[in-house]
C-alpha cells in the first residue's frame, strides 16, 4: 500500500492590520519568512512592482545592489499582498524610495583619433635617420668633413629593417650626383655651381660607400641577431605520451621513471624484445628532452646501441657502474652494433638515468 508524502506549503504572511493586537509580531513573522525564503533580487522586484503600483517616479534599475534595503522589500511586499501597515512605515518606504542614489551613468569618450601604425612609426624613424644623413652630405660639402656611415648606423643601434629604405635613398642620391657630374647641360650646371667638380666626384663616391657599408651592416645584424628562446615544456607535459615497459619479471628490473630523462645527460635504454642496450648522451645544457615517443637533442655521435648476449649479468653491471666505466661498457663489447633512432616502445625498459 503506497503512502502518499505530504508537503507543508507555508503561505505568504495575510491578514495585517494597525489594529491588530499582535501588530509588531505579525511584522516581526513576516520579515522573518522573507528572510528566509527570498533574497535582493525578490527584494528589487517587490520594490519595483510598488513602485509601479504606487505611481512613484523613481528607476530602481539604476540603483545599485548594495542600496537596496531588503526590510523595504518585504514592507513592499506585504502592501502588495494585501496587507495595511502603519501610516509610519509607508511614510519610511516612501521617504526611502524617493531618495534612493541613481547610479551615475558612465559615458565612454571614444577617441576618434587614427592612431599611427607600425609601419607609420617606423617611416618616421626612417625619415629622422635620413634627415641626418642629409645633413652629413651639407657638412661634407660645405667643410668637406667625411662622413663613416657604418659607424654612424652600429652607434646609433638602427634596426635592420631600416637599412632598405636608406639603401634606396642613397641610390637614388647617388645617381642624381652621377648624372651632375656627368651633365653637359648648363642649367643643370648652374644649379650645382656651389659644388666643384672634385667634391661632385667625391660624393658619387661617398654615396657608393653608402651602399656597401649598409650592406655590410645588414650582414652584421643578421650575425647578431639575438636567438629566439626555446621553450622547454615540464617533464611531466613531454612524457605523458611515452610508451615504455614498467617492469620485466624474468630480468627482475623496473624502469626508471619517464619524467627523469627531461635534462639527463644519459639515458640507458633496454628493448626487451630485441635484446638491445641503447646509451643516449648528451652534453648541451638543456640536456635531453623528449617529444612523443622519442627522445631528442641527444648527441648520435656520442650515442650507441649493441646486442646483448646476458642481459640479466650484464644489466646487474650497467645498473652499478660508475660515470668513468659508463663510457666504454657497450664500446668494449663484440657484439653487433646499431644505429640509434630514439624511439622508445612498449618493451623498452628505462634502465638508468643520469643527470
């Protein structure tokens, strides 16, 4: 036989009036219900709805949280709802409802105003160099006081990309002194009369000079240029795809943990299956480091791999050995030898590791 579960609804507070005996109880239960049932949102919507009702001209949307007062909130409810309070407490929620602070509206200025680009602020970059340059050229001409355009450029550190633009200019510079020099017509002569023939020569010249040393300068920077940092990933993050084999009963040996080889200078690396002992060293300074199932940034030149006849003796041996008997433990063997890939599988077992 099913029983039926009955739920107890607690209505919302009725029946208040000034003359009640009970006034300030039945307000006191009332506050106490909404409390526990309601929250400032409820608190915000009552408020609103009285306002509504009431025909009060006040925007509560523009009030802000932390202004509104939940006891307003329930006395507005309870009119709502049909109950009469003190002429008293209209009066406050009236007082409070009408004096309530507005959130000021924020206005954003949007500035209209283009902002130059890169490319914008590099021309003028571009521009000041050349401005200076040209002001070398009437100094060479009017004191005839030579001008190091390379030492000008590593002096004043100007980035590489600039190079191109001042390349042109001093092309463009240097034919129109070519075609001076060579001119045989006189208003063009006369134009350049200020200027000798010697000194119109010299900076045909200069303006070659020009073009080698930005050449040279460019080649320098590119030298020089500071390498792009590597970012090593955590050990964690590069070996969570690695494939290797924990453990071999027969060979009474566990492997080493993955997370180890991140920044070792050796790894010895046994494949169970093949009977064969790779040694992978490294001398960089980050060490080795792995992607996948691969180790990487080992030396294949300092690295070897050989078969092993005994591998439970001669693993014994490799896992007591010391840094000094390392190097030739796998060269003093007779056995086959092979090229090292890297790879590590599932029936490799990590058998050392040094850092």
């Amino acid at each position: 036989m099913s029983r039926a579960i009955s739920r107890v609804v607690i209505n919302e507070p009725h029946g208040i009036t000034p003359d009640l005996l009970n006034y300030k109880s039945a307000l006191s239960y009332a506050f106490n219900f909404y409390n526990q049932d309601r929250d400032k949102k409820d608190a915000r919507l009552y408020l609103k709805a009285y306002i509504k009702h009431t025909g009060l001209e006040v925007n509560i949307d523009n009030v802000s949280d932390s202004d509104i007062i939940l006891t307003y909130g329930w006395l507005a409810r309870m009119v709502l709802n049909g109950n009469i309070l003190l002429p008293r407490h209209i009066e406050d929620l009236d007082s409070y409802l009408t004096t309530l602070p507005l959130t000021k509206e924020v206005i954003k200025v949007v500035d209209k105003t283009p902002r130059p680009s890169v490319r914008d602020y590099m021309q003028d970059k571009i521009a000041e160099v050349i401005g200076d340059l040209e002001g070398a050229i009437d100094t060479f001409i009017e004191e005839d006081k030579e001008f190091d355009l390379y030492n000008y450029l590593q002096a004043n550190s100007i980035p590489k990309p600039y190079c191109k633009d001042i390349e042109e200019w001093a092309r463009k510079r240097g034919i129109e002194f070519t075609e001076v020099y060579k001119t045989t017509d006189d208003d063009i002569k006369e134009g350049y009369s200020n200027i000798s023939r010697r000194k119109q020569a010299n900076l045909v010249k200069m303006f070659g000079a020009f073009i080698v040393d930005l050449e040279r300068y460019t080649q320098f920077k590119k030298a020089n240029r500071k390498p792009r940092a590597v970012r090593i990933k955590p050990p964690g993050v590069q070996v969570a795809k690695l494939k290797y084999k924990k453990e071999d009963t027969e060979l009474g040996i566990k492997s080493v943990l993955p997370s180890e080889i991140v920044g070792a200078s050796q790894v010895w690396v046994y494949n169970v299956k093949y009977k064969r002992l790779a040694a992978y060293r490294s001398d960089s300074v980050q060490g080795i480091q792995v992607k996948g199932s691969t180790l990487q940034n080992y030396d294949p030149d300092m690295s070897e791999c050989r078969s092993i006849r005994r591998p439970e003796a001669f693993l014994k041996v490799l896992l007591d050995a010391s840094k000094v008997k390392l190097r030739k433990l796998l060269s003093d063997l007779t056995t086959k030898g092979y090229d090292v890939t890297g790879r590590i599988n599932d029936e490799c077992i990590i058998v050392r590791v040094i850092k």
